[in-house]
C-alpha cells in the first residue's frame, strides 16, 4: 500500500512540475503581453471601484436632498392645513354668528308686530 501512495505523489509532483514549466514557457512567450494586460485590468478595475465610489456618493446626497425636500414640505403642507383649519373655523363661527342675529331680528319684527296690533 504505501507504494501507492508513493506513486500519486509522484503523479503530483509531475503535474505541479508540469504546470509549472507551462507557467514559464507562458510567462517566456507572453510575458510582456500577459503583464501589460494584468495592468490594463487592474487600471479597468480601480477606475470602475472609483466610479462606483463616486455613483453611491451621488446616491447618498441626493437621498440626503430627498429626505429634506419631503420634510420640507411636509411641513409646508402642515402650516397649509392648520392655516386651512383656522380659516374654515372663523367662517363657521361667523356663519353661527348670523343665523343666531337673524333669529333675534325674526323675535323682534314679531314683537314689533304685535306692539302695532295691540294699539
């Protein structure tokens, strides 16, 4: 048994081995090729984590102008409201107001009518 074991690390060996003199024959051949473009991505890759970096900062602010434009106004509307409550109760005030002098100028014109009877 550990004559089989033996010879699958030795398959591995030669695998690794193998890779690795395919790694150097790569690395011969292309090298400059491969090394240029390993740049030109890790430039492509730091420009697009910039950029996204820049698009959640834009994100953030205008979330930011939002929340702040809502409270805003919501807090116009609110005034409006209030403002609105206030007015239609001066008006419901005035209008109880008249309905209440109408009726004392009704109960006088009928005393009034009466006085010219009696005489």
């Amino acid at each position: 048994m550990a004559k089989k074991h033996e010879t699958m690390f030795t398959l591995e060996d030669k695998i690794e081995s193998s890779a690795s003199k395919i790694d150097v024959i790569k690395n011969l051949i292309f090298g400059d090729t491969i090394q240029a473009y390993d740049s030109e991505f890790e430039t492509l890759r730091k420009d697009i984590l910039q950029k996204k970096q820049n698009l959640e900062d834009l994100i953030e602010e205008i979330r930011t102008d939002l929340n702040t434009t809502i409270d805003s106004v919501s807090s116009d509307v609110n005034i409006r409201i209030t403002d609105l409550e206030k007015n239609l109760e001066s008006r419901m005030e005035n209008l109880e107001e008249d309905v209440v002098n109408r009726k004392q100028l009704g109960n006088l014109l009928v005393e009034l009518g009466k006085k010219i009877g009696s005489k």
